[in-house]
C-alpha cells in the first residue's frame, strides 16, 4: 500500500490537492465520533473484570470451569484499552500537530481527564489510613508518579496497601501516562505519516528484542512480569493503534478494510494456535514473545472494520450496553479492584449464607460488578464532569470541530 502524494495528501494541511477546511476535515470517518468505539472501550473493561472475577479454583461446575477458563484470557482487554488509546491519542496528536499549543491543550486535557479521579483515589487512601490502619510503604509514593508498575516489578507487595486496598491493576495507567508523556514530542519530531509508521514499526521490534533479552536474562517468572507491566515491553497496542490512526487519516475507508479482513483473520488463527499451544495465561514465552504484536494487530484491525457503518465489528461496538460501559469505563476500571480487600468478607459471608460456594461467587461477582457501576457513574456525572467541562479553555486548533469525536469517546 502506497501513501497518496503531497498533491493527495489527506492530512491537515492538505487534501485532493487543497488545503484541508474543517468542513472536509469532519466528513472523515477517522474524525467523527464513532460510536462503536464506546462500545469496545466497554468490552474491554469486561474482559479486564473478567480475569479478575472470575479465576476460582475451587468450583468443579463445568459451565463455571468454562467460564473461568475463558476469563483467565481477560487480560487481553488491556491490549484493547491500548489499542484504543493508541488509536484516539495518535489522530489527535497528528491532526492537531500545527496547533501553537500544541502541548499545553494535550497535556492539559489529558490531565483534566485523568488526574482528578485517580488521585482522588490515591488521598481518599491517604485519609483513610488512621480510621483503618493502612500499612502504606516508601516504594509506594511511585504511584503517585505514574511509576507504580515499575515499583511492583521491583517489590510485589507494592501491589497493595493491606489491609483494605489494592492497586494491583494501576500498572496499565502507569503505561498510559508514560506514553502520554512521550508520544506527543515523537509524533512532533517524526511529523509525516510515513515515519510516525516506520517510528511505530521500529519501537515494536525493540519492544520485542527488549521481551528476548528480558526472558534470557532473568528469573522466567519475573520476566513475564516486567514483560507484560512496562511500557517498553507492553507498548504493541498503544503502537499499532497508533498505525491504524494514520493509516485512516491517509487512506479511504474502503481501501483499507480488505486488507484489515486478512490481518484480522490471520491474526485470529494465529491467537487461537498460541492459544492452544499454551493457554490463555500471559505468563509464558509464546505469548510474552508473539501475543502482544498479535493481539495488538488483532485489535487494530478489529478497529478498523468497526468504522464501517452496518458491519459485524461496527454493530458489535454500537451495543447499547457496551456503550454505557464504555462511557464509564475509565471509573468502572480504577474501582472495579481497588477495594477488593476490603469487599472480600462478603464473599466469604455469601458462600455461608447460600451454603454453596458457587452461588455465593456468582451473587458476589455480581454485587462487585454492580457496585463498581453505581460507583464509576455517580464519580462521573457528579465530579469528573466538572473537570472535563475546563477543556474548554484549551481548545484544539484547526481541527477542533473533527476532532470532536475524540473528546466524546474519552480516552
């Protein structure tokens, strides 16, 4: 596939031989809302609740064991939310990469998106420690840098501030935020769209020579742990997705959905052998070497297809329930685990009550699920809204009205 001419050009400053207006800018496909990508962002977070609800090795039930079995390759979803966010970032990077502040409204926008929640968390935790006794550590202030997966790889119990919290799962924003940090210096520096790719290719090769070195030079179960928890190890998705936000702002839609069918489709097969071979663990040299670029295709291309209007993947995303979850997916995933410490005695407490081991699961995964729901949508419409209404002091330039789909799909 070969990338249109400057005359052709289908980025900001140029189009059809014109310059870009925001007229033609917002008849894109890769810039309007589009609304199956909510519903995704939802998948995800139910894949990530999934592998975290629903391992149990002490329930015999074989629809139970099934389920289990598939929630154990939940961890995926992560792959999913990168992807995606590979995908949102990048086209707003790109589009928005002649705007004067081109930093400032990023960086303010990121951080009125996610600083207020997640610190919030983090000194409700603080507040508590008196009234519940928490054991908090030095290593521990890494989380409020974004740097706590790099202090759980050093030190495991960081995980945790026992006996209450856990903050097992914070290592995927820790990634986030360091991409966020770095990405828009790369995507100003590398500028066209043909070396942002070849940037995308040539780091997801050092992601993987770093995973070879990593898995030859240490202790195999502490490598997979570094392996699937930093960002120069995990950045496949954020990369990829990043590829398809070019390719879309470059290429028409229809050009690049055949292409997106055989990546997708070989892709899949390709899992589903790793799959077979090795499980649908992460912790394993197969999938720590060639599942992360898998999965990260997988989803790019799944993407892709879904911007097609009254396609299979674009009708999956657009799932009314997917789409709710997808708008408080941000919440659902920060307190869908944070307080799993303290929750556990209900489960113990259901399980007696029920006098069965299974139903008190299911009545507490569901408890859990239902609770982190009620949670992430009161901390939206009632407290993160009110930061993310300040965006508009930092407007994006030019392309502000196309990108109007990015701001709604939050990321």
């Amino acid at each position: 596939m070969r990338f249109p001419t400057s005359k052709g050009m289908r980025g900001p400053e140029a189009g059809h031989g014109q310059p870009d207006t925001l007229s033609n800018l917002a008849e894109r496909p890769s810039s309007r809302h589009i609304t199956s990508l909510d519903g995704y962002r939802g998948l995800a977070f139910l894949l990530v609740f999934m592998r975290h609800f629903t391992l149990t090795r002490h329930v015999h039930n074989p629809i139970i064991v099934a389920v289990a079995r598939v929630g154990e390759g939940g961890w995926a979803g992560v792959d999913l939310f990168f992807v995606l966010s590979g995908f949102l970032i990048t086209g707003i990077l790109f589009d928005t990469r002649s705007d004067p502040h081109f930093f400032r409204n990023f960086i303010a926008r990121r951080a009125l998106r996610i600083f207020p929640l997640y610190y919030t968390v983090l000194f409700v935790m603080l507040a508590l420690t008196p009234l519940r006794h928490l054991q908090w550590h030095p290593g521990h202030v890494a989380y409020f840098f974004y740097l706590g997966n790099v202090a759980a790889a050093i030190n495991p119990s960081l995980e945790n501030v026992m006996p209450d919290f856990s903050m097992m799962h914070f290592w995927s924003l820790s990634v986030e935020e360091q991409f966020y940090c770095l990405w828009p210096l790369a995507i100003l520096v590398a500028a066209t769209p043909v070396r942002i790719i070849r940037l995308c290719l040539g780091l997801s090769l050092l992601a993987l020579i770093i995973r070879i070195a990593i898995i030859l030079s240490i202790n195999e179960g502490t490598a997979f742990e570094w392996c699937s928890a930093q960002l120069p190890t995990r950045m496949d998705g954020l990369l990829y997705g990043a590829i398809a936000a070019i390719l879309v702002r470059q290429f028409p839609l229809q050009r690049l959905l055949r292409p997106a069918r055989l990546l997708f489709a070989a892709a899949a097969i390709l899992l589903t052998a790793v799959i077979v071979r090795v499980g649908p663990n992460f912790a394993n040299r197969l999938t720590t070497l060639a599942g992360y670029p898998l999965l990260a295709i997988f989803f790019a291309s799944l993407l892709v297809l879904a911007m097609q209007p009254g396609s299979l993947a674009a009708r999956v995303g657009e799932l009314g329930f997917l789409r709710v979850l997808g708008r408080y997916s941000y919440g659902l995933y920060v307190y869908h685990l944070v307080a799993s410490w303290a929750v556990a005695p209900l489960l113990v407490w259901l399980q007696q009550t029920t006098h069965s081991m299974l139903i008190g699961g299911i009545l507490y995964t569901l408890a859990v699920f239902t609770g982190s729901f009620l949670v992430a949508v009161a901390s939206y419409e009632l407290y993160e809204r009110h930061f993310l209404r300040l965006k508009r002091f930092f407007p994006y330039g030019q392309s502000s009205h196309a990108l109007a789909g990015g701001t709604v799909v939050s990321v």
